[in-house]
C-alpha cells in the first residue's frame, strides 16, 4: 500500500484543525513544553513529520487536530513509520504520539474510550544487535595526533574537543552547552543534560593539560568552553552546534584514517572502559543515565570480559 492511497482512505482531511487551539490548550504544545529545551526541536520534528504523514504533507503539529486521531489513523501511521524510519526512531516518534494524545485526554479534547484505541499500537521491534562501536587506543591516538599537527587555533579546539569526548563521555550537546564557568579544578559541569538534569564530571589529567592548551588560545572571556573559530583563524564565543561536531570529527577522521565512527562512539567507548574497572552505580551518575540498566546497554566489552570474571570464583579440585 501506498503512503498517500494509505492515508486518502482514512479523509486526512477531516484531521486539519478547522480554527486555532490556545498554545495553553493544545496537545502538542502542552507536550513540548514539558520536554527540556534541548529535546524540544527534536521531538518538534517528529511531531511534524507525523503531522505530514497523516494529512498528505498539509499540517504541522500545531494544525492537525490531534484529538480526532482514532486507531484507523495510528495504526496506519504505525505501518508507514516502521516502513520509513530505522525501528529506534520509530518508536521514538509513536512515544511522542501517545504522550500528545495523552494530553489531549488531560485537557478533555478527546475522550478515554477513543484514547485507548488510539494509542494501543505496539511498538516495532528493535534489532538486539548492540549498535555503535567502541574506538581503539590506536584510533583515539591517530585522531589526537592529527589535532597536534595542526598549528592553528583550530588545531587545538579539536584536540580539546576531542579530549573531552574521550575523557567525559559526554552527548554532543552537552558538550556544545559548556561555558567557560563550567570547568574548573579538573571537572565540567553539565547544565540540562539530557531529562534536564544537571551532574558534575571529572577529567583525567591527560584531557586537562590539552583543554589548559585551548584556553591559551582562546582566553579566559566568558563565553562557550568549545566555541566558533572564523575564516580568518579567529575565536568568536559563540557556542558550536552539534552538527559542527559532528563535521569537525568527520573531517579529523579523514585525516587520521579512522572511518565510520560517530561522536557517540566515544561516550560507548568511555562507559565500556569505565565499567572494567568501577561499579555500574558511578559509571550510571558520570553518563547521567537514568537507571543502570540502560548504562548496561553501553557494554561492548565482549564474551571475553564474563570469561575472565568467573576466573575469581574458587571451586575445590579433586584430591
């Protein structure tokens, strides 16, 4: 089945808001707002390309009439989802949905028995296969030493950059958010993490000694910790977006022969290491996640790690 034969079926139509919700009344609005600023334009979008899906590319999240969803609708939209997106997004934006029309049932826009229908579509299956990767002491080391070789201010940026992804872990916009202010006596500390929650990291001295090198270039003005470099080869305070990140370390990786990696895979690579040698509660709090087991899901360490565990527990031989 087509998307549009799909949707023409169900009088998408009959979905556009026939005259505009107060923001303080509105689903989708009343949804975003209670989601931290950093998570707002993502779930923005979804809720967009959702709202597109179900009206033939006609309404936005702010257009369409959410309460007027019914199970035709979402599950359809669920179909098209799993046919279009990886399965991890999919369920990302079926979330958003439950949560709006979750609203619009708090606010008496929509009424429980239509509710329930509505939002009872599984989730898609995820593939088990752990994603991502963990980089190697040697592909750490060639992306470090092509930062060194760069004389210019740019050179030592993304060598500090770099150094705080391999030392702290952190998400990429975590990292783009630090100021200045936030680093101090061996430690950074992050503002509205991901679920808006703030936590204190520390850096091993190796990552200190570069970002020290960094600030001589920079200065000490106030400003973003990891900031913008013009043309002309000059710093502006200006704070990088996570895309800039993820270029500055695409480009890096050319030059140092390191391929398909991701800023990610550094936070991978931090908590599989941390969790060789500290208990999962402390790697939990460094990562900022919400619950160990969702640490857990950050081990690439292998079969090899369990075989050597048990080599501690003592069995009595046969005399």
């Amino acid at each position: 089945m087509s998307e549009s034969t799909d949707i023409g079926e169900i009088s998408a139509a009959s979905l556009a808001l026939t005259a505009p919700i107060p923001i303080t009344e509105h689903p989708a609005s009343v949804y975003l707002s209670s989601l931290s600023p950093g998570s707002r334009p993502a779930m923005k979008q979804a809720l967009d390309a959702i709202a597109k899906i179900l009206t033939g590319n006609t309404c936005d999240a702010l257009t369409l009439d959410w309460a007027a969803l019914r199970y035709k609708h979402t599950a359809v939209l669920r179909s098209i989802l799993m046919e279009k997106y990886a399965p991890a997004t999919a369920n990302k934006m079926l979330s958003a949905l439950r949560r709006v029309l979750k609203e619009a049932l708090r606010l008496e826009w929509m009424d429980a028995r239509d509710f329930e229908r509505a939002v009872d579509i599984a989730n898609i299956k995820v593939s088990k296969e752990l994603q991502g990767r963990c980089l190697s002491e040697a592909e750490i080391n060639a992306l470090m030493q092509v930062c060194f070789a760069d004389p210019t201010p740019i050179g030592y940026r993304d060598a500090a950059l770099i150094a705080i992804l391999r030392g702290a872990g952190l998400r990429r916009g975590e990292l783009v958010k630090l100021l200045l202010s936030d680093f101090h006596a061996g430690s950074v500390k992050i503002r509205s993490g991901k679920g808006g929650k703030d936590r204190t990291v520390y850096l091993p001295d190796g990552a200190l000694s570069i970002i020290e090198d960094w600030l001589e270039i920079r200065g000490r003005e106030a400003g973003a910790l990891i900031c913008h470099i013009n043309k002309a080869g000059a710093v502006t305070l200006r704070q990088l977006t996570p895309q800039s990140v993820l270029f500055i370390l695409q480009k890096r990786g050319a030059e140092a022969g390191v391929e398909n990696f991701s800023a990610h895979d550094f936070r991978r690579t931090f908590i599989s290491e941390l969790l060789d040698s500290t208990d999962i509660v402390t790697v939990q709090k460094l990562a900022g996640h919400a619950s160990p087991e969702l640490t857990s899901r950050y081990d690439r360490r292998g079969e090899e790690v369990k075989r050597q565990a048990v080599q501690s527990i003592s069995v009595p031989k046969r005399k």
